[in-house]
C-alpha cells in the first residue's frame, strides 16, 4: 500500500492492509493448528465459535456452517482438536483469528482429563450413588445460596423465588465462583451454611461460562464439601448444556440457577390450590359417607328379616334394635364433628399462609429499591418507599432515620 508522506491511514485502511498482508503469505492460507478447545458455542446459525489454547496462548476461531456440515463429532469445551484453518484479520474488529475449514480429534485435552480422573474417582467412591441423594423439602423456610454476590446468578435466583414465594427467607453466602482461590471459597460459604444451621436446602452455582470459568466446581474439595453438607444441595452451575462434578455428587442438578429457585420455592398461589382442593375432596368424602350409612341404615330397617326379628336374633345375640339405632344416629354427628373441625383447622393454616392476613390486622409490607425492608437500619435516606396496606399502595420518602437510644 503507497502511503503519502504524513498522510496517516484510518482504521479500516489499516486492518484491510493487514488482511490482504496475511492472505499474502501460503502459509497462514492452509495451516494445520492442534489446540485444546475453550468457550464453545454453537450458535444457532450453525456456525462455530470457539478458541483453541496451550499452555502458553490461545487464538480465536471460528467454523461456518457450511464447513461444519462434515464434522462426524460434536465438539465440546476440554477437547483437543487439529484444526485445518487460514489465518486473517476480521477488519471490523482488528482481530487476529483462525477461520477453520476442517477438524479432527487430536486425544483429550488436559483439562478434560483431569474432569474424567475425578469422575471416575468419585464414582468408584460412591458419591455419585442415587442411594446416598437426598430429598429436596417441599416447604423450605430458608433457602441458602452461595454463588457470586455481584454476578446474574444470585439477581435471577432471588427474583424467581420472590415471585414464587415472598414469605420463604433467602441467606447468601457470598464466594467467588471463578479464578485463583474460588474452590476455596466455594467449600467455605458451604461450610458456613452448615454451621448456620437455618437453611432448608442449598443452592450452589454461577451462571454460565467456558470449562476454565466453571472449573472451581469441579475441584475436588468443592464435590467433598458438597457431599459433606448436612443440608441437601442443589447444584446449578452454567447453562443446561454444561456438566461440572458439582452436578454428580448434588442431592439435585438444576440446569441453570433461576431453574434452581424453582426447584427450591414452590408457588405459594400453587400450594393455596392444593389445599382448596383437599379441602373439596374430604368435604365430598364425608357427604358421600353421609349418603352411604343413611342408605345401609334405611335398607337395614326395611328389610324382610328386621320385619321377623324373632326369627332372626333369638337367645343370647339377641341385640336391641333401638340400641343400635340410637348408638348410630349418635355416631354420625360427632363423625361430622370432628371433620368440620379439621376442615376449620385446615383453613385457619391457609389463613396463616396469606400475607394478606397479617396486613388485615393493621401491618404494613415497606418496600425500597425493589426490596421488602425488615428494620430501620436497612433503610436509605432519600430514598422513596412503597408501602403496602391490607387496602392499598401508598408512595413516601425517607426524611430521617433516628437512632434508637439504649435504655438507662
């Protein structure tokens, strides 16, 4: 490219020289690359998108759909692959990448093997064994969760157990889910959730990433310390494609983390349901019941043989009739007694779930940057609030958060 004297390119000009540069040179037109595989995404184009790493670097490739229509494999994060590519700048960007026409297995890659040494370990070890998994409790109190508190995993998380159940507590045990010391501080945040001792379940995850972001979860100590808990453990780590060993040796795999909080919560609109509707079937089993004896006992003073008693109860087994009668009518009221009371008993447990109970009896709900605020000390100066009455919203702001004195 001639250049005039002090005639600067732009940055198009350049990465376009620096394309047709490459595309000059045989070798970066049929170069033959063996990497391990990293970040894979299929997109739903058909084309390919990944890198390829050593030890020491990685590049960027990419493989359109119509060069991946041979592939007789699908290839995954941890696999080590030859790859038949030329090499070029992506003018948009200005970024070096390899632009693959072909690929084969080159063995695993050093990651990969190290994931099947550990499985093959643990399993051999029983952790794995669905004898040893836990049930998830259908009505958690508490639900603890220890991810990233700063990542999308835990917004997602609270949000749908929010919306599922508002009345379900929720600890986090903040950790960091990727990098140098990540394993440590996963198995730390479980152990404090242990000690606790008020969570119901366990949720343990992060949103989703390539094998080198996941690998805190398939660190031994963290599948160790998994299956240590005495608290039942879900784990929900990447997206539903990726598999980590936390995901073997949890009492339950969720594919992503807001799948998780669905696991965990169950719908509060959900369980009202359940409940009316035991509450129609056993009213529906006492009226039938009601029908049935009235019908045994109007066939029973009507038949033949009651007509001829003497012939039928003589002597000693003689029992009186009236007796019998009586001892039955008597019977049946107190049978429907003791159901209407379970009947109110059930529906006084329904009334409890309402939240709409509470604020009938003069509470209120306070609400400030779209969370529910239990104490003073939560609150934000200048900040508006809603708060939520049995009869309505009203909207308020914050002037003054007066410290409470200590008593003399």
């Amino acid at each position: 490219m001639w250049q005039p004297d002090n005639a600067p390119l732009s940055v198009s000009e350049l990465n376009e020289y620096a394309r047709k540069l490459l595309a000059t040179d045989p070798l970066l037109r049929g170069l033959e690359v063996t990497g391990e595989i990293s970040g894979y995404k299929h997109h739903y184009s058909g084309h390919r998108y990944f890198s390829l790493k050593d030890e020491a670097a990685r590049v960027q490739c990419v493989m359109f759909r119509q060069s991946a229509v041979g592939l007789d494999f699908e290839p995954a994060d941890g696999m080590r692959v030859t790859v038949r590519a030329s090499a070029s700048i992506f003018p948009r960007d200005g970024s070096f990448q390899l632009y693959v026409n072909g690929m084969k297995k080159a063995g695993q890659g050093d990651l990969y093997a190290r994931f099947e040494k550990l499985k093959q370990k643990l399993l051999a070890e029983g952790l794995f064994d669905p004898a040893r998994k836990r049930d998830i409790p259908q009505m958690p109190r508490v639900i603890g969760i220890a991810t990233s508190q700063t990542g999308a995993a835990i917004r997602d998380i609270i949000q749908v157990a929010r919306r599922r159940n508002p009345n379900v507590g929720i600890l986090i045990a903040p950790c960091a889910v990727q990098g140098q010391g990540a394993a440590q501080e996963i198995v730390r945040a479980i152990e404090h959730l242990n000690t606790n001792g008020e969570s119901d379940v366990i949720l343990v995850g992060r949103g989703g990433g390539s094998i080198e972001d996941l690998w805190a979860f398939n660190e031994e100590i963290v599948a160790r310390a998994i299956a240590a808990s005495r608290i039942p453990v879900i784990s929900c780590v990447g997206h539903e494609v990726d598999f980590t060993i936390a995901d073997f040796v949890a009492d339950l795999r969720a594919p992503t983390p807001s799948a998780a909080a669905e696991l965990a919560v169950p719908e509060l609109a959900a369980l009202k349901g359940d409940l009316n509707a035991v509450l129609r079937r056993l009213a529906g089993a006492l009226q039938g019941g009601q029908r049935v004896r009235r019908l045994q006992l109007e066939k029973l003073t009507q038949s033949a043989a009651l007509a001829r008693p003497a012939q039928v109860i003589t002597g000693p087994r003689r029992v009186p009739l009236d007796l019998l009668s009586r001892r039955m009518s008597a019977a049946i009221p107190q049978v429907i007694a003791r159901q209407r009371s379970r009947l109110e008993a059930l529906g006084a447990s329904l009334r409890a779930l309402n939240p709409d109970a509470v604020l009938e009896r003069g509470y209120a709900i306070v609400r400030q940057n779209d969370r529910i605020v239990d104490r003073a000390a939560a609150l934000d100066a200048d900040a508006a609030l809603c708060i939520r009455f049995a009869d309505g919203e009203a909207r308020a702001t914050v002037d003054d958060i007066p410290t409470r004195k200590e008593e003399a």
